[in-house]
C-alpha cells in the first residue's frame, strides 16, 4: 500500500501546525489527502501569510469539507491514518460524539472504525470538564490526542523548531521515522 495520511485542518488557531505538517509529508513524499474547514480557511489567511491555495498545493489531493462522497469517507480507500492539526474543540466533540455531518468528521470516524491511527492535535486552553470528557472518549475508541506543548530540553532558539518538535512528535505517533527534531538521548 503506498504511504497515504488524511489530514485535517480545523478551525482552531496555530494553523501554522497544519501547514508545516503537510510541508514535511511532502517532502517525505507522502501522499497526503486534505480537509480544512471554512473557520480553518478563514484562520490560515488571518494567522500567517499562506493564503489558502498556497496551502491546498501542499497536498496531494483536496476535499471539499460537504463532500460526503470523497473517497476518504469510505473504510476501503486503505490510509495509514488520519491527523487533525490543530484540532478545535468544535472537531474533537463531533468526534468523540460520532457526529460524522461533515467530511473532516466522518474521515475521523472511519479512522476510528476501521482501527487505523487518527492522531488530534487539540488546540484550547484552559481546558472544560467537556473538553477532557471529549479526549477521554477519543481516546478510549483509540484516538490519539497530542496538543501541542512546548518543549525546552532541546533548547530551542525559534519557535520553528518547537513546531518542527511537534511535527516530528506526530510522525512518531504514526509510527514515520523521522529526524525532523532532537531527541532526548
């Protein structure tokens, strides 16, 4: 099976996260099959200087988030999973309640199904009763939830190398090799 990962962009700021991801999948030659979200969309041109266009060229096949019909909503188009990066928590409670009336849900959905790894870069703080509630049930269906903390034991001296230290992070999670931050030992 060729290397191929869903990923998603939701509406959650750092969508920064999102588009480095796809930078270095690409760069992996990975092939990658993308969602974002209008809130996401809105945020990407607000938050960095990517319009959105420049961020669809990075992956290898786009989806229109009302496409219930996209191949990534079915169990038989095969994926080494799915990333939601960053993952809001409007996204992480449509997961964890199986409320698939979008195509980025019903990708996570399927991920969850089919037992493939679906990895949620979840983006709030402080977080709610509901929040945790949420990533608790996530998790227990098999989820991975990965919000992206700060790292200083590698001392890093710009802040594209603590993103590069979540990404590597993510990879790690999917079980990708990688050399893209410095390891403990």
């Amino acid at each position: 099976m060729r290397r191929k990962i869903i990923v998603g962009i939701s509406g959650s700021s750092c969508s920064i996260l999102g588009i480095r991801f796809l930078e270095v999948l690409k760069k992996m030659g990975i092939e990658t099959h993308l969602i974002i979200t209008e809130t996401a969309k809105k945020l990407i041109e607000h938050e960095t200087s990517y319009r959105t266009e420049d961020v669809e060229k990075l992956a290898s096949k786009i989806y229109n988030n009302d496409d219930l019909f996209a191949p990534v909503a079915s169990g038989s188009f095969r994926t080494l999973g799915m990333v939601v990066i960053p993952c809001s928590m409007k996204t992480l409670g449509g997961i964890a309640s199986g409320y698939s009336d979008n195509l980025l849900l019903r990708a996570a959905d399927v991920c969850l199904k089919e037992r493939r790894r679906l990895v949620l870069v979840t983006r709030e703080t402080p977080l709610s009763h509901i929040h945790i509630e949420n990533m608790r049930k996530v998790t227990l269906a098999g989820g991975v939830i990965l919000p992206p903390v700060m790292t200083l034991y590698s001392r890093p001296k710009k802040i594209g190398e603590m993103v590069d230290h979540l990404i590597g992070k993510v990879l790690d999670s999917l079980g990708i090799e990688n050399k893209i931050y410095k390891r403990w030992c």
